[in-house]
C-alpha cells in the first residue's frame, strides 16, 4: 500500500510482487479507488488489465465488494462506474450471432451486420440482415450514459437486453467516461486492437497489468507474424477475389473507386475513421511510427496494389522454397525484395493502411475471409517500418520432423519494450504486479522502463502454512534431474515414481504434478506404467493426466475436482507451462501438495529463442544463461504457487529436482517462497522428505479458527488504531 | 510447386524433381528440355501465343505465377529508364503522380494494353531526359542508401562481437597457459613442498575463473561517439531537411516584484548607488567584470525579496 502511493504520488511507474492469494487485488482496488475519490482531478481512471476472463470476472466481484463497502460505510452512493469489457463473444446478445462458436466468426457476422454502408444500404433495400440491439443504440444509447455502478459481462448483457441496446457498443462507448475499466492486456498491448479500443484512454490513468510475469510474451507476440504455406495459398484466394471484385466494381460503380483514388492523391485520412463499426484493421504498427504522409502513387490504384500484392505474394512464396533454415535482419529482407522484384520500401510501409482502404472501398463485409491478405500486409508494414529488434527466420521444415516440408516464415520481435513502450509513455502511472515476478531487476531490464518503486512482498502468516522441499536425490542416492543426459536414466524415473507413491500415500486429498514437457511426461509416464509403479500409485489415488487438447484437458480437471471432493483423492499430472499451470487455482483440498519434476526450461535449439536471446544479450546486456533461468524458476513458481491460494491454505511444494538447492536457481524464485526454504530442506532424499512432510501435514491438519490469525495476520479495528500498532506502521514507513 | 508442369511436354515436378521451367519475355513457362528441343536455331515462336522469341531471353522462373516473373522483367527495364528520383521534383504530390504514371506503363506492357502507344512513349522520355536518367544511374534512392547503411551497421556489429569474443577467448587462454607455466615453474624451483604449491595453483585459477566470469558481465565499450553517431561509418549525402519554423525572437526578462522595479544597469551610476560599491580594481576588468555588474545583481536581490502585505 505504502509503495503502491508512493508510486502515485510520484506519477510513476512500479514494480510489485505480492504473493497470489494474498488480497493483491483487493488491496490495489482499494487504493486506487480511495486515491482517485480523494483526487479526482490527478487520476481520473483505472485500467485493470488481466488475462483471461474468469480472471476479469474476479476482478469485477472483488470491485463489486469494495463498492458495496463503500455505501454501507459513508452511506451515500457515490458515483462510480465500473464495467468490464471483452470481445464480441462473450458480449454479444443477438440471438442468431452469439450462438457461433468462434470469435473471429462473430466479429465477421456483427460487422456484416453493423458496418456504416451496409446500413447505408438498408435505405434502400430494406431486406438487409440488421442488428436491433445495434440500431437501438445507435439511436439513443450514446445520450443516456449507462448509470453508475459495477457492471460485469454478464451485467452488462442483462443491461443491454433490457434496455434493447448492443451491450458491446454500450461497453466500447462507456469506458471512455467510466473511471475503472477491466479488460484484457491485449486491449493495451496489441497496437492492432489498442487502436480502436484504447485509443482515447486519457493521460492521467492508473494502469495496472496483473498476472504480469509472462508480459514480456505478451508484447512480443502481438508485433510477431508467422506466415506458412498455406497463409500464402489462402492470401491467394484472397487476392483473386480482390482482383476480381475491383473489376465487377469498375463495370458497375466506377465512381467509387475514382472517389477513393481522389482521397488517395490528395492524402486525405479516411474522413469516416469515427464510424466506429467500419474500422476493421487497423495499424499493425505502433502509432508514433506511422508515416504521416500521402500514399505512395506505386500502389495509389486499385489496380496496381493488387499487382503490388500479388508480386509480394509470390516473393514470399519463393522465399518459403527454401532447403534450409534462413535468418536475416529486415534490412537484408528488403534489401533482397527490391533486387527481386523491384519493390520499394515505402509502399511496403503503407501496404497495411492501403489495404485497409481498398477492403473499405469495395465493402467487402466478410473479413474474416481476408485474414490471410491482412496477415501478409500486416507483415509488410512491420517489417519495412522498424529495422530493429526484430528477425526473420525461414525454416523449410520442423525440428522434430526433418523429412516433411513445412515451410514457416517467421517474423519475430525480440523486443518486448518496443511493443509496451506507448503505455509507459502515455499512461503517468502503470503498475505490474504478480505473485512470481524474481528477480524484480529483470522486468525493467526488458521491458526498458525505470520504475520508482520496485519491492517484493511476504506474507504475514500466523502458521507457515507452506513447506518447500527441494528432493536432490532417490532413496538410493541416485541424483534427481531431469536435465538431458538423465532424461532416459531409469534410475531417475523409477526414484521420480517413488517420490510420487510415497507422496500419494500420506498425502491427503489432491497433488498435483507437473513435468517440464508433454514429451518428458509420456515418456516417464510410459516406462512407470512398465515398472508397475502406476499400478501401485493408483492403489492410493486416482490419476488424471493434462492434454495438449483443451477439451480433454477440461474434462480432466473437472473429473479430478470430483475424485478430490470424494474418496481418497486424485492426482493430476501436468505441464509447466500448459493450461493448468497458468490459470487454474487448486484451493484447499483441491491441491494440497504439488510436484515439480524437474526444471521447466524452454526448448533452447528453437532459433527464435536462440535470436531473442542474443539480442538480449547485446542490447540489455542480460545473459543467455540467465534469461534462461529466470524464465524457468518463473514457471516453476506459477507451477507450486497454483496451491496456496489464501491464509488458510496450507499445501506442500516440492522441487524434485537437485538443481533448483544452486543458489543461483533458488534466488530467483519468490522472496515469499525462499523465507520459508530453510537450510535443511535443501538436499533431501526421498524418505527424509516424506518424513518432513508427514511432519508437515499432521500439524496443519490441526483445526484452524479465525480467531487464530488475529492479532498476526488479522488485525481488528481496535488493534488496528491501537498505539503500537500506529507506531509500528510509522516506524516500517520511516524504514523504507 | 509439385503440380506445376511444362505445358508442352506435361511432365511435373512431382515425377521429375529436377525439371527447370523457363520463363521468356511473353510471360509462357517450358521446361528446359523443351527449349533446348524447339531452340535449336536460337529463335522461334512462343507455342502458346505465337510471339517471336530468342533462346538467349529464356530466363529460369523464379516464381510460381510467370506473369509475376514476366512482369519483374518489364518492371526493371522500365525503372532503367524511369529513374528520377523524389529529389528531382518540387513536391511530394508530382512524384506521387510521377510513379503512379510509371506503374501504369509497366502495367500496360504487362497485360498488352497499347503497347505501341506506350513503348513509344517510353522512347520519346527517354530521348527527352537523357541526361537525367544518365545521371541517376549511378545514385541509389534515398532509402535504399538508408538500407545499405543499416546493412552496414549490422555487419560491422556482427564484425565486432565476433572479433571480441575471439580476443576474450585468447586471452583467457593465455592466462590459463601462464598459470600452469608458472606451477610448473615453482614445482621446479621452489622449497616449499608441493601440496602446499598445488593450493595457491588451486586458489589461483579459482581466481581466474572469478575474474573472467566478471569480465564476461562487464559491458562491452560501444563504438559510438557521443553524439550517437557510429564511429568510421559512411554518412548518407542526402541534403538536411530544412525546418521550417518561426525565427526565435529575444525578449528582454521582465522582473516581477511586489513594488517598485529594479533600478536599470545605465542608472545606477547616477542614482549613486555605485558609491556604496567596491570599485572594480584594473585586474577585475580583464576579464569583462565591471563595478556595475556587482550592484545590478545585489539591486535586484534585494528587489525580488519584497513582500506584499
């Protein structure tokens, strides 16, 4: 809290790493609100951005409370409003377009519905599809703003029936005036979608990125653009249909088409950008980038930009008929177009904003059809814009099958600064903030920003309820790792087998377990299945194993929390790195012990990663190793920190690997994870780590009252304004 | 690409991996074999349109539509001529039309729309502005020297980190030698017994180690001057964009104080508040100082300090 105001005050940023579980959400909710009531002229609005939508959901209900709070409190309510915004999808109440199950297929079907020329259309033939709920707020729904309060999707949905009004439009048109907005990062981060949703966020705003320890992924993969075979094939369709389109159009309504060359020559910006249904793609480029500047007369026709676009098709085509693995900086790529095929670098800069004009002028409504095309200019505009911080590689099959050609392009950012840079700029206040964020140093480093407050927390807790166990080695003192030269070790797979039976056997209710890799856990899973050891295990507990596929992995997780919630329990066994390791909570009994086999390393041969990190290395001066490492302790932080969810959660964590006892491993993990490592538990074997833990469990399995954690780590009112207590706050401020 | 096949003779390159495909001037593949078969003399008709044809235009098809490679082949013989680059007109919008013209002859000669007219239009240009089109020959665009130069950046980069990274290895080498030269020295020489002699050898290559592994996180001294500017690189001669602004104007500091303003420079000799001065010795003079620059500033001190009740 304390830093949280002081990074306010000082209208910078801050880094802060707060253990999951522990209030993060709450406690900056509160702040921030209290501070933007207390000056509302400094920050007029907060950006809460999460990632994935149960997650949004959370935020909004913790929202939800602190408001209701605040009523019962000052007994008047304040005017806040507060609402959350997602895609189409998950917005959409029109009855034939919510029930498709894809969101591009949505977004398609809206557009086709809403866009300004199709309704301009209407007028004259009125048997065009509409959208009422669009119409209806059209009509009125920008006059009579949404009433304050707390709206979450569904909230907003049951506003938008109610009222007859498109609750998305409604949700896009409110966030400008609302003061809390919760979305997700990609309405930020993505300069393809912050374009048209954030674009008129004002200056003085909060934003804060939770769950920020992938962020750097984050960023990096909305500049990135992979183009395969089959994109190339589809952009070909996609060109005919351009070509053939333009010349229906030339026979029936060459005035358009004049029209727009007009605007083209006189470098006019669309004069109907506001038409907020129209803007279909924006720039894929950052907006301080953008060449301010008329189009270029090398593609000012129709015409001639499809010839321009199919000469660069086929440029890429032939680049993909590559025999082996190419990388090159962009300059050396358009340095080669040109030589090829005679093509400039400044058209190629507005191949992106020209497409998007053209696909406007000839009212093509399906764009989802035109992802491939889009997908090509997209590329084009990045790759002749920005000369640094980002490779090209070409790779004409995969690494793990050399004999089937599949040839990919690659365009990969390195940089994730370059992406996340316009919202340090813009915003005077942004706060990232995650329960696994060790080392703190590393995330300014990359993202290259200075922040003013950077700090790790700890909990207070009135028990240790968390016991981290690093197992080196087997019962026979084999050493456990699960780098390569072990991986097919027997020995280690059978004593990985014993950690895991032991562990079934005093462990109450779930495990989880999570391995570095799908490919590391069939093989471990396969050869335990021929020693028996499965069989054995599953005397004790039921076992549930993670796919790469969602649906069975969904299954999977639901039959687990059932087996958890009756019987003897459950283990599931998972991925770093996989969907369960990233968002789903094991609360309570859902996961009372969790098993790290091995160190999650990335797979290091894969060349995007070998040119990340050498440009880390000769930019930020970050080293190959240590990136490396970072990464892998951050995953395996998210990995054992999927159990402990609250105070009075208490799970076991074990790193089953001898690696992670190396000082430089175990200093990366969190500051609220390395308190309670104690010397003693760093080398163990397997016996004396079930000991430990039997040790463990039985203490925590003791009843444990709320009245326990008062006066620890719950204060009540009277304690809280209590003299000592006043004094120790003062005193810890003082300090820092 | 498998299922593409010379027209003439239906062989693919699915049943023949090595099959070439020509490509001439009128934008119709064969393969080789064909070409070799039907140009024997050097010249014959197109199979397809009839066109007249050398052997010597055959060219290998680099792309998967022949129209793409017969419309690159026209496109540099026209830029060849149609040279002129943005410097050479007086505004943005009159070379914008200039390409725009440019692309519409490549696009005539490429889908034969008048090509009479166009090709002689093409000759009369090029009679018309033979000088310039000689002059540019030479000179790159604008942004093709940007590209060379980041070309250059890059290579001198990858130049230097490959040259530092060979000089850190040899040195560490070296050192390494050194060490062990000199425990083998002292073994040879020394008085002391060995284990003791094997120790400081120890703790001294431990320290090696240390020292190399700080070096390794040092960073590396760039090769820029301080101006950002990249040291023995080859600056771009494009002329500096003029910028086109207001002239800054001076104007005088206006003192605020709450009373009377300050007395000028010129008037405090005859106020007479010079009198309450040092006066400036000849050794101060030398360097610009004067008596009244002293007062003026104390003046204004004591002026800027009233107060408003």
């Amino acid at each position: 809290m304390l830093e949280l105001k002081r990074t306010l005050d000082a209208k910078g940023h801050g880094v802060l790493e707060m253990p999951s579980g522990t209030g993060k959400t709450i406690s900056l909710l509160s702040l921030i609100v209290a501070y933007q009531r207390a000056f509302p002229l400094e920050v007029t609005k907060l950006i809460y951005c999460s990632r994935t939508v149960p997650e949004i959901e959370k935020v909004v209900e913790e929202l939800r409370k602190l408001m209701e709070f605040y009523t019962k409190q000052t007994g008047e309510t304040n005017n806040f409003l507060a609402l959350a915004l997602s895609s189409r999808k998950n917005l959409c109440i029109h009855p034939e377009v919510s029930s498709l199950r894809f969101g591009k297929e949505v977004d398609a079907k809206c557009h086709s519905m809403t866009a300004s020329y199709i309704r301009a259309q209407r007028h004259s033939n009125p048997s065009l599809p509409t959208c009422r709920f669009y119409e209806e707020f059209d009509a009125v729904g920008r006059q009579v703003p949404l009433p304050a309060g707390v709206y979450n999707l569904d909230d907003l949905k049951d506003y938008g029936r109610r009222k007859g009004h498109c609750p998305y439009y409604t949700a896009r048109y409110a966030i400008l005036h609302a003061n809390i907005v919760v979305y997700s990062y990609h309405y930020l981060l993505d300069p393809k979608i912050a374009d048209l949703v954030s674009k008129e966020l004002a200056k003085k705003s909060v934003v804060v990125f939770d769950e920020a320890h992938n962020i750097d992924n984050v960023c990096i993969d909305s500049m990135s653009v992979n183009i395969t075979r089959r994109t190339l094939d589809r952009c070909q369709t996609n060109v005919e249909t351009l070509h053939s389109t333009i010349q229906q159009i030339k026979e029936t309504d060459a005035a358009r088409l004049k029209q727009e060359y007009r605007r083209l020559v006189e470098g006019l910006k669309e004069a109907n950008v506001a038409r907020e249904t129209d803007v279909y793609l924006a720039n894929p480029v950052l907006p301080d980038e953008i060449l301010k500047e008329a189009v270029p007369g090398t593609i000012r026709t129709a015409e001639h930009f499809v010839g321009f676009l199919r000469r660069f098709m086929e440029y890429l085509k032939s680049r993909l008929r590559v025999q082996h693995v190419v990388q090159e900086s962009a300059p050396q790529f358009l340095k080669d177009i040109y030589e090829k095929v005679c093509i400039d670098r400044k058209p190629l800069r507005f191949c992106a904003e020209r497409l998007q004009s053209l696909l406007r002028t000839l009212e093509i409504t399906d764009i989802a059809d035109f992802s491939a095309v889009t997908l090509i200019s997209n590329f084009a505009t990045l790759v002749s814009t920005y000369s640094q911080g980002f490779t090209i590689i070409i790779e004409p099959f995969e690494d793990r099958t050399p004999t089937i050609a599949n040839p990919v392009l690659h365009f990969s950012c390195m940089d994730p600064s370059i992406a996340i840079k316009p919202v340090f700029q813009r915003f005077q206040s942004v706060i990232i903030t995650s329960g696994t964020l060790s080392p703190l140093d590393i995330y300014p480093r990359m993202l290259d920003f200075r922040p003013v407050t950077m700090s790790s927390f700890t909990m207070t807790l009135a028990r240790t309820c968390l016991c981290p166990l690093i197992v080196g080695r087997g019962n026979d003192q084999v050493a456990l790792s699960s780098k390569f030269e072990t991986r097919e070790d027997f020995a280690v797979i059978r004593n990985y087998g014993n950690l895991l039976l032991e562990m079934s056997a005093i462990v109450p209710d779930g495990i989880v377990a999570f391995f570095t890799s799908y490919v590391y856990m069939e093989n471990i899973v396969a050869s335990w299945y021929e020693q028996g050891i499965l069989e054995n295990i599953q005397r004790n507990k039921l076992i549930f194993i993670e796919t790469p596929d969602a649906a069975e992995t969904s299954m999977a997780l639901e039959k687990y929390q059932e087996a958890c919630e009756n019987g003897r329990g459950a283990i599931l066994l998972s991925v770093a790195r996989g969907k369960v390791s990233e968002g789903i909570d094991f609360v309570h009994h859902f996961g009372r012990a969790v098993v790290m086999f091995g160190v999650p390393y990335v797979y290091t041969q894969s060349r995007i990663l070998k040119a990340r990190l050498e440009y880390l290395r000769d930019h930020f001066q970050i080293r190959e190793n240590d990136f490396l490492t970072f990464d892998a302790m951050r995953h395996a932080a998210q990995c054992v920190g999927r159990a402990i969810r609250g105070k009075t959660d208490y799970g076991l964590m074990v790193f089953a690997d001898k690696r992670y006892a190396r000082a430089d491993k175990r200093g990366k993990l969190p500051r609220w994870i390395q308190e309670h490592l104690s010397e003693g538990s760093l080398n163990l074997t397997v016996d004396e780590s079930v000991h430990l833990a039997k040790h463990f469990l039985r203490q925590m399995a003791q009843p444990f009252r709320q009245e326990d954690q008062l006066g620890l780590s719950l204060l009540t009112l009277e304690q809280l304004q209590s003299e000592e207590m006043l004094q120790k706050i003062t005193q810890m401020a003082h300090q820092s | 690409m498998d299922d593409q096949g010379c027209p003439r003779c239906k062989t693919t390159k699915y049943r023949n991996p090595s099959l070439k495909l020509m490509v001439n001037v009128c934008g119709h593949t064969l393969c080789e074999n064909c070409v070799e078969m039907l140009f024997v003399r050097g010249s014959g008709n197109c199979v397809q349109c009839d066109t007249p044809l050398r052997k010597s235009n055959f060219r290998v098809q680099l792309f998967e539509d022949p129209a793409v490679d017969k419309e690159v082949e026209i496109r540099k013989k026209v830029l060849k001529i149609y040279n002129k680059r943005d410097f050479d007109f007086p505004s943005l919008r009159v070379y914008n039309d200039y390409l725009e013209q440019v692309e519409d002859i490549v696009f005539n000669l490429t889908n034969n729309i008048d090509v009479e007219n166009t090709k002689l239009r093409m000759e009369q240009y090029q009679k018309e502005n033979r000088d310039v089109i000689q002059r540019n020959k030479a000179k790159l665009t604008r942004e093709q020297e940007e590209l060379e130069e980041l070309l250059l950046l890059e290579q001198q980069g990858n130049e230097q980190r490959r040259l530092d990274v060979l000089q850190e290895e040899q040195r560490q080498l070296q050192a390494k030698r050194k060490n062990k030269q000199a425990l083998l020295d002292e073994l040879e020489q020394s008085q002391l017994p060995a284990t003791i002699l094997l120790a400081k050898h120890k703790a001294r290559s431990a320290q090696l180690e240390t020292e190399i592994e700080q070096q390794k996180q040092s960073v590396k001294p760039t090769s820029l001057f301080s101006t950002g500017i990249q040291q023995n690189q080859t600056v771009s001669l494009v002329p500096i964009p003029r910028i086109e602004e207001v002239l800054y104007q001076y104007r005088p500091l206006k003192m605020d104080t709450y009373g009377p303003p300050a007395p000028d420079l010129g008037q405090l000799g005859r106020l007479g508040y010079l009198n309450h001065v040092r006066a400036a010795l000849p050794q101060d003079t030398a360097g610009g100082y004067t008596t009244a620059m002293a007062c003026h500033r104390a003046m204004q001190d004591a002026f800027s300090g009233l107060f408003s009740l």
